[in-house]
C-alpha cells in the first residue's frame, strides 16, 4: 500500500476543519490547547491511515512478535517526533507558518508524559522507535500512570515536588480498547484437586481488577509499519458493589473502587534502593499478567492451540526485574488455563523470555518479603515455590554441598523472592547495556550462573533514537550535516562516519560552531522565559544531567566548581574562560542525601553570585524540572558533558551517546558507555579521569578519604568551607552530614564510598587541560566536530538490529 505524504494545502484545511469541527472556533479565536489539539488530531489521522496496513500484514506474514515489557517508556512529547517520523516536517511547518500559527507555542502546549523515571523509561522508548523503523513487529506494555513522575520545582534552593496531573485535559494519542480489557486476580486461596491422576488448582476467594488498555501509537521513520504502546489502567470491576451499596454501605463500596483503581495510579518516584512496597508489586503483576493474557489471546487467534510453536512467534522481553513476575504468570496460565504439563509450560517460558539487567547496584536489586507475595498472588508464589525447588535440585548438582552459594542463586531464600535470579535462571539470554557492564555481570554480579551458561550471557550496548536526539532537537546541525554528506545518513546511523573529514575543513568548522552559538541562545532564552535567570552564551556550557544519585557524583561536580571559585578569589591576576555550570537532576522525594546535594549546588550558585569576580567567570544554572523536553533543548546547546561517576558504578548511561551526537565533548571515568564513547572518538577527543572500575574494587579495602584531606590543602580548604558558614551563612551545619559523610562515613560504613575525595585531584587538572584546549578554537572544535561524527554506533537502531540477531530472532514485515 502507498500512502502519500499530506501537502501544505491538505494540512492547513485539515487543521480548520479540525478547529471547527471539534472547537467550534478559528485560528483567530482558539486557545494554544485548541491550535495543539486540532495540529495533533490531523497527525494522528495521517497515522491512523498506517496502522491498519501493518496490522494486516503482519497477521498475513504470521510474523514472530516481541513484547516488551517494561514498568517505564519515557516517551516525551509526540507530535513534533511524529511529524520528523512521517517525514512530513516540513509541510506541517509550513501549514502552520501559513495559517500564522506559531510553532512553539503550539508545541509546548503538549502535556509531557512523565511515566518513567530516567535512563531505564527513556531506553525503552528509544527502543520503540527503533522496532519500529526496522519493520520489526512489536508492542510496548506498561503501566497507564495517572500520575507520572513528579514536577520538580525549586524553592529556595531546595526541591518541591508537585503532582504530574499529565492526563487532566485528556490525551490525543491514546486509544481506548475495551474489547482488550483483562482481569486480574489478587489474594483469596487456593484449593488443590486430583483428577485422572493429575492436580488441579483452583483460586477462590480473590479481588478482581480490570486492567483497561490504551494504545499509544508508534511511528517507524519514513515507513508505514506503526507499532503501539500498550498502556493499562486499573479499573474497578463493578463501578460499585451494588450489594454492599443496597446494604447501605455506600461510602465501603466506594473504597473498594478506589483501592482497585490506586494500582495504576502513580509512578513510583525511586530508580534506585527498592523498598517491598505491596502496592509496587501489586503494579507489576498487574500490567505484567495483563499483558502476558493479551499475547497468548493474539498468540491464540493467530495460531490456535499449537503451543509449542509459541516460543517462534512470541518473544517476551523482561526490562529489569520490574516485570519479572510475568515469568511465572505465564507457566500458570499454560497450566492452569490450557493444560500444559509443567516440562512442556517451562521449556516454552525459557525459549519465550529474555531480561535485560540496568544495575549492579546490590541494593537496587529487587527481593521481595515471601510473605507478600504469598498473600497477593497465592498461586504464583506456588510456581515460583516450584521452580525454585527445581532450579536448587540442578544447583546441588552443580555445587554439591555449596549451601550458601546456592542460597545466594536460589530465587527463595532468607524468606525473599530474588528477581534476578528468577530472571537469570528461567530466561534464555540474559543481557547487560555496556560492555563493561555485562563484563561485571559474568565477572562478579551473576558469576555463579556465568559459570553455568556462559553462552546465556550476552551484551547489548544501549543506543538513543537519533531521530528525536539529533534530527528533531537540533534541525540545524542536522541540515549541515546534509550539505556535507547528503541525508543518507538519516536512514543509516553508521554514514555519520562521514563526517570525520570535516573536522579539518574550516569553513564547516566555522558553521558548526555558529550553530552551536544558535543552540546556546536558544537554551538560554527558554531558562530565561523559565526561570527567570540569564545565561552569558559567550560562556562556555557545561552540563551534567541525570537524576541524582551519590554514585553519579553531583557531588564532586559542586566542590569542582568550590576550588574553581577558590582559584577565582585567590589568583585576581590569572585569566579564566567564563563558564556556565549547568545541572538537571530530579531526586527520589524519599533520598534525604539526594535532595541535600540540590540545595549544596544551588547554594555554591549564590555563593558566586555574590562575588564580585567570580560571579563574572561562573554561572551556576539549575535546570528546574529536568525531563524530555528539556534535555531537547540542553543536548544541542551542551559543549562539555559531564559524565562522572565512580568507575563500575553506572551501567551505561545514554545521556553521554545524546550529548556527544550533538557535539559536546565527555568529561568522563572509564565508566558504562563512556569506555566505548572513548573507543570511537580516541584518546584525543574526550577527557578521561579518575580510577578506573578495577582500582575502585581494590580500593575499598585500602582506602582512606582523610589522607586526602590532610594533605591537600585545595581538598581540606573546601572541606572546610561546607562547614565553616560559608556557604550558609545563617545555618552553618547545613551541610554537616555531607562532610562528616566523606571524611568518616555515616551508619557505620566507609568514609568517602563512591571515591569523591580520590577522585578529586585528577578530575580538576583534567579540566584545567581541557581548558587550555577550549581557548585553542579550531582544536576544540575539531574535537566537537568529531564526537558527532563518531557517534554512529550509539543510535538505538543499532542496539535493536542486536537484540534482534542474538535474542529475538524477528523477521521485519514487508509493507
Ligand atoms: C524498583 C523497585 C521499586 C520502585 C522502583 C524501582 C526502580 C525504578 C526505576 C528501579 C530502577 C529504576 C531505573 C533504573 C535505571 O534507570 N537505570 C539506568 O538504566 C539506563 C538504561 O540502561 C542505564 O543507562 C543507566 O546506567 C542505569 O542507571
């Protein structure tokens, strides 16, 4: 089928009869939301138009499907990506311009989905784009939050966070599909029986929540192949128990309501130590199950009862452990529904399933108490009872008399439910997002099972969607990368790589530059409109953004600036270039260190503000509300990208491949993705610090923070300064903790864990040498100019074509 590419007529009367016929209005009278509203109901058509197509053919092809389960997609905005995906951007810009409808006003009419917290939500959603452009046949399964992650606002210094209402005026994209609407059973009992020699089980007693789904569309770049993110939402089963109401007990029947529908109501704000939160799991089993019935329904309907070609037409993918439970919801409803033996259900859940691990973290990984489980899902706590009893069985053999190295890979154990280990052991790949990261799986996180199934064990490096991170955030660089290698590279990432000769042409030296200046004002015209506070674009920009964490070391980036300015009032004579230090960061509500190292940044901020000098030559700027849309207008105007965590600490990271596409260059340990960030641009084009992973694990045992602070004077003089008043001068003790924290360490453990002090050091000279190279134009934009083009392997199309070849083996449909 052939769909033509709408024309700046067609659209313009398109969007009036959209204004008229939905708003009653015109374009001289509607609101920005109607503009919004009327612009976005005429893409979705012009997508609509596809989704049937691809829906055909892909049943025609009876083509093998993925499932990609996930508790988070980042989406971030749709419309402006969906016209850069049709390929249409540039009719629908010039509709708009014609009909005197400004863009950007209509553009940030549109409520950002929040329904992730950070790295892990957005991947998933790069991933869809990307599934999506390669024709491969897949659907995202998440949760429909009501409320997404908080609104950050900063008070004073400090963060507030403000409920995301994000559905309250309705959403454009979603599509409500009752016909696909489950039910899931929480808590009751079950009750055994033997027939014909077998056991049977039966669940009585539970509580019903209808899990409703809303479809998201997604559309591949320049293809008529749509894919859909299937969103669920926990709906009451009965509006109200009528029973209990005609009992009179109306304001009960109302809580049942409200106690079913809390499930989908909000996004758990905490990427890092999990807590066994009942309502948490009862989110995961809920959109888990609800998903794992809709691909056996459609399973069914294509194919029949053939069970035991499911694994060649079905592939699951586990994001995390969050969906794990989907593992043995799947063995229940092949036993319990259809009849499957247990071999027959577990050979087919091996060959269905693949995880992906985002951590090492021993503290995020996720246990459950034994207990909840049991009580809120009787039947699947039973299976995971026997899988484990399995699992221990092939262990012993393995390790015979090794109790505690079994214990520590069994998935009950110590009255926890240890979802990476159901993970590792009843999946058929098991993959990392780095190179160094998946190393440290088979090396020390699941060495044990490494040991078992080293072909299990795969690495997959993460990717960014270089059509939302390149191509729609920073149009104008994209348009000169097309005058200099032609637009191939649009459809093929790895054709950047031609750019790599023009790092030494003046001339586009000069144009990069030139827009990367454009970008800057851009950036600083938002924050001003924002927030009020003025950015000097002659600055140099300097950006870390990421949630916060003490393992990303916000942290060290603060007193980094601390013995900049320290430098500033001590040295009136020496020349510095004046820099802008630009921080977004959400952190977990929950994460008291977290949440103090936002006031410490902002109170550095004022504390150069007040300098007479130093607030010439430093600007420190925190972003409010970091999400997206932000990191859209951020990346294109970024020059240096702090990628800085303690080294064997950060999984991959997918911030640096966004920065670095658009020309920024890594300040960075040899941590997660920067190790290969280093092997594309070289030695010369990024700067490198600080321990690396191996030096980090050995120095634990040796290593001690105070030295440090006795015997570099820098260090200790801004030690000092987090104590002496000087940062806040009404409460002195502002900052106690984090200083005693480094210094001696608090409840008892290291002082210094995550090697801020020892890293310290080297982290300032390497800027100062990065300093000397900025003043040096045409080197630092050589460099600039090459990290662009070097950055081909990191676009998300290429970490899909992997996960496609080594784990999930789909054929792209023919349209
Ligand atoms: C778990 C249990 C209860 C509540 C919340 C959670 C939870 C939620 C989100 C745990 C973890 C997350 C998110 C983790 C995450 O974003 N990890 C990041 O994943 C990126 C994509 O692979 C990597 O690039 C980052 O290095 C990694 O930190």
């Amino acid at each position: 089928m052939n769909f033509e590419r709408m024309t700046v007529e067609q659209i313009k009367d398109s969007i009036l009869n959209k204004l008229h016929t939905q708003f009653a209005c015109d374009v001289a009278d509607a609101t920005p939301e109607q503009l919004y509203q009327a612009l976005a109901l005429v893409v979705r058509d012009e997508i609509m138009q596809r989704r049937s197509a691809s829906r055909d053919a892909r049943k025609a092809q009876q083509a093998k499907k993925v499932y990609y389960l996930s508790a988070e997609f980042l989406v971030g905005r749709a419309l402006h990506n969906n016209m850069v995906n049709l390929v249409n951007e540039t009719n629908y810009m010039k509709a708009l311009d014609e009909l005197g409808i400004d863009r950007s006003v209509v553009f940030e009419e549109e409520p950002e989905p929040g329904l992730g917290n950070g790295g892990l939500g957005r991947l998933a959603a790069c991933f869809l784009d990307s599934l999506t452009t390669l024709k491969l046949p897949a659907m995202g399964c998440t949760i429909r939050y009501e409320f997404g992650l908080f609104r950050q606002r900063l008070v004073d210094g400090y963060q507030v966070e403000v409920p995301d209402n994000w559905l309250a005026s309705g959403n454009i994209w979603e599509i409500p599909h009752p016909q696909d609407a489950v039910d899931i059973h929480f808590g009751g009992r079950i009750e055994t029986y033997e027939d014909n020699g077998r056991t049977y089980y039966r669940h009585l007693d539970y509580k019903t929540v209808q899990a409703m789904p809303y479809d998201i569309p997604v559309v591949g770049y320049d293809s008529t192949k749509v894919n859909f993110l299937r969103t669920w939402s926990a709906k009451a089963v009965n509006q109200i128990d009528m029973g209990r109401f005609n009992r009179g007990q109306y304001v009960q029947a109302m809580e049942e309501r409200e106690l079913a529908e809390v499930i989908s109501k909000i996004l758990y704000p905490n990427d890092d130590s999990y807590q066994g939160k009942e309502l948490r799991l009862k989110q995961q089993y809920f959109f888990s199950s609800a998903s794992i019935q809709f691909a056996v329904k459609e399973f069914i309907d294509t194919y029949g009862y053939n069970f035991a070609i499911f694994p060649d037409k079905v592939a699951i993918h586990i994001n995390d452990t969050h969906p794990a439970v989907a593992i043995p919801e799947l063995m229940r409803i092949l036993m319990d529904d259809y009849g499957l033996g247990w071999d027959e259900a577990e050979a087919i859940c091996r060959r269905t399933f693949a995880y992906t691990n985002h951590t090492v973290l021993v503290e995020a990984l996720e246990k459950w108490p034994e207990s909840l489980f049991r009580e809120q899902l009787p039947r699947v706590y039973m299976i995971l009872e026997e899988m484990n009893r399995r699992l221990c069985a092939k262990l012993w053999d393995a390790f015979p008399g090794q109790w505690e190295r079994i214990g520590h890979m069994a998935i009950l154990a110590y009255n926890q439910v240890h979802m990476a280990n159901l993970c590792v052991a009843y999946t058929h790949s098991v993959n990392g997002v780095s190179a160094i990261h998946t190393d440290i799986l088979k090396r020390q996180t699941f060495h044990d099972f490494y040991m078992l199934e080293p072909r299990k064990f795969v690495n997959v490096t993460n990717g960014i969607t270089h059509r939302r991170w390149l191509m729609q955030c920073n149009p104008e660089l994209s348009s000169l990368i097309d005058e200099a290698i032609g637009d191939e590279w649009r459809k093929d990432m790895k054709k950047i790589e031609a750019l790599k000769p023009f790092a030494d042409d003046p001339a586009f030296r000069q144009k990069f530059e030139e827009i990367k200046y454009h970008n800057k004002l851009r950036l600083a015209d938002a924050v001003f409109r924002h927030q009020g506070i003025e950015m000097n674009p002659d600055s140099i920009f300097d950006a870390q953004a990421k949630r916060l964490h003490e393992y990303k070391r916000q942290l060290m980036n603060a007193l980094g600036i601390m013995m900049l300015y320290n430098d500033i009032d001590e040295h009136p004579e020496k020349e510095f270039h004046s820099r802008t230090f630009i921080f977004g960061a959400k952190a977990a509500p929950g994460y008291h260190r977290a949440k103090l190292t936002i006031k410490l940044i902002n109170a550095v901020g004022d504390l150069v503000r007040k300098h007479p000098r130093a607030s010439k030559l430093i600007n420190v700027v925190f972003l409010e509300n970091y999400c997206v849309s932000q990191a859209e207008l951020l990346m294109p105007a970024t020059e240096i990208s702090q990628q800085i965590s303690t080294a064997g600490k950060e999984a991959s990271g997918t911030g640096n491949m966004k920065f670095m596409m658009n020309g920024a260059v890594t300040l960075g340990t040899m941590d997660g993705a920067n190790c290969e960030i280093y092997d594309q641009v070289g030695a010369d084009n990024i700067y490198i610090f600080g321990l690396t992973a191996q030096e980090v694990e050995s120095g634990y045992a040796t290593y001690r923070a105070h030295d440090i602070y006795e015997t570099n004077p820098k260090v200790r003089k801004v030690m000092e300064q987090l104590i002496d008043g000087t940062l806040c001068p009404e409460n002195p003790r502002m900052f106690q903790e984090i200083y005693h924290s480094l210094l001696f360490g608090d409840y008892g453990g290291m002082a210094d864990p995550y090697f801020v002090l020892k890293d310290l050091t080297s982290y300032i000279t390497t800027q100062k040498e990065m300093m000397a190279d900025y003043d040096n134009r045409d080197l630092w934009l050589r460099k600039a100019v090459l990290n662009t083009a070097c950055s081909g392997l990191f676009t998300s199309d290429r970490s899909i074509e992997e996960y496609n070849r080594l784990i999930w083996h789909l054929k792209p449909l023919k349209l």
